[in-house]
C-alpha cells in the first residue's frame, strides 16, 4: 500500500545535531508532499517550538498536522485550528510541581510566549561529559521568553499540556521512580532523553493523538510510516503500518521498529523514502 501519511520526531529524527532539515531531507519531503502525503511532526516540544520547521516544510498548503507536547494536542497547519487537547487539570498541574520541589530537577511550563522556572540562571547540566544550558535550550527551541517563579506550584492556575523535569541524566536514573511514584497509573510520566523527564495527562502517548485525529479523516494505519529517535516515539512507531527507528535511535525503539534507516545526520529519512516512495524518485 502506497503512503499517504509520513510522520517524524523533530529532535534526532527530522534535523540534525544543528536543528535543521538537510536539503535532501527537505527535497524528498516536499517531494512526498507534491506526491499526495501529507507530513505530521509528532514531537515533546510546545507548538510554538514546531510553527517554524512546519513552515519550512509548506505544510500549511498540503494538509500537514502538528502532534505536540508528545501527543497532547494537535494542531492543522492549514487552518490553526486545535482538533485535540488533553491537558492535565490544575489540581494534577499543581501537584506534580509540588512534589518535584523534593527533587534535584528544574521544572519547566509554558504559558503563551513564556516559559516559566524557578532560576533563568541555573540551567546548566552535563550530558554525555558536555556542558548544556538546558533552559537557555529549551526555551530557544520552544521560541519562548523565559520569566521565573519562585513557586511554580502556587503559580498554576491553568490546565497544563506537559510539564517538563529536566535534570542531570544519572540523578534522574536514580530517582524518576519516586518522581511518578505519586502519578503512577494518574498521568503519562516517561523519559524523552536522558536529562528530560515529563509529566502529561494520562494516557497521552503520539499514538492516541494521531488515532483520534487520522482516522477519522479517512486514513488507513498501513497508509502512514513513522519515524523516531526516542523512547518517546515507541508508541507511533508501533501505531504505524510501517514504524521505522532512525540509525541513531535508542536500541529499544530499534527493537520494536519495522526497519531500521540511517541516522538523522545522514539523511535517513530521505534515503527511506526515496526507497519506499517510487513515485518521488
């Protein structure tokens, strides 16, 4: 069965280690586009951190889709209009940012152009033996003001679409489980790299958003590839018809996955298509 619907991971799968899509990449997806496919990124990142890549790409005038905060709302490019949103309730907003001040991580949430924390300077972490400013990465890449609050629990008094932990990656190890110990089998907790861990409403995987939201417009699972990086893209890539693990994916998304492409810095979301897609060629 031919594809009809192509669906990407933005970080480690869609650009590469500068954050942009390679002119191959871009060429084989506009490509796919002019084809008949429409593209979806599916990805942890607020939506103000996907308008950019989505206008890149022209996906307003072909129909595209954009999955955020992994998978708790969706957003169509061609009309901006929300077609889902599952946020968490104050109270849950509340009481993960309560229970997080027992931990060594920096809380992150957004509220239209601003991203709130507790310390704009204290944003610095080790990843892989790098230095990383995480709040100054995180807010460039979500395209948000920072402003701080000394208390983010009393703070929130709006529904939450995700709340972001960020710490060092063998700390949060050590501890995540008593991090969602309280919100176990209550809200979506998982990793989406080894210094982020998060919080969203329960339930809330990419998977169920791009359920609720595809198959109502008539498309079919085996008409859609997904592609992934992250523990985070597990779902997705088992939803479906074809889950494909980029080169540089974590092992356990490689397990699961249908086939295996070449890494996000050379192309392999083009080299897949390129394969797969005969009419683009």
């Amino acid at each position: 069965m031919s594809i009809k619907v192509i669906i990407m991971d933005v970080d480690g799968t869609l650009t590469n280690s500068q954050k942009i899509v390679t002119p191959k990449t871009k060429e084989a997806l506009m490509k796919a586009q002019k084809a008949g496919a429409i593209l979806i990124l599916a990805s942890g990142r607020p939506t103000s951190g996907l308008r950019d890549l989505a206008a890149e790409l022209e996906m307003d005038k072909h129909h595209g889709l954009l999955v955020a905060f992994n998978g708790s709302k969706v957003i169509d490019c061609e009309t901006g209009e929300t077609l889902f949103n599952q946020a968490m309730s104050v109270e849950e907003g509340k009481a993960v940012l309560e229970h997080m001040k027992k931990f060594d991580v920096m809380p992150m949430i957004d509220k239209g152009d601003y991203m709130h924390v507790n310390d704009v300077f204290a944003g610095m972490l080790e990843n892989n033996g790098n230095p990383i400013n995480i709040i100054q990465y995180e807010s460039r890449g979500g395209k948000f003001k920072l402003c701080e609050q000394e208390d983010l629990a009393a703070f929130v008094d709006y529904p939450l679409n995700k709340i972001l932990t960020a710490g060092e990656p063998d700390y949060l190890q050590a501890h995540y489980k008593e991090m969602m110990e309280p919100f176990d089998g209550k809200l979506s907790c998982m990793f989406t790299a080894p210094f982020y861990f998060e919080f969203t409403a329960q339930g809330i995987d990419k998977a169920k958003a791009l359920d609720t939201v595809l198959i109502p417009k008539g498309y079919k699972v085996e008409e859609m590839v997904a592609f992934g990086d992250g523990h985070n893209d597990a779902s997705m890539v088992k939803y479906a018809g074809t889950g494909v693990a980029m080169a540089n994916a974590v092992q356990d998304l490689k397990d699961i996955a249908d086939a295996v492409t070449l890494s996000n810095e050379e192309d392999g979301i083009a080299e897949y298509l390129y394969k797969h897609m005969p009419e683009i060629n």
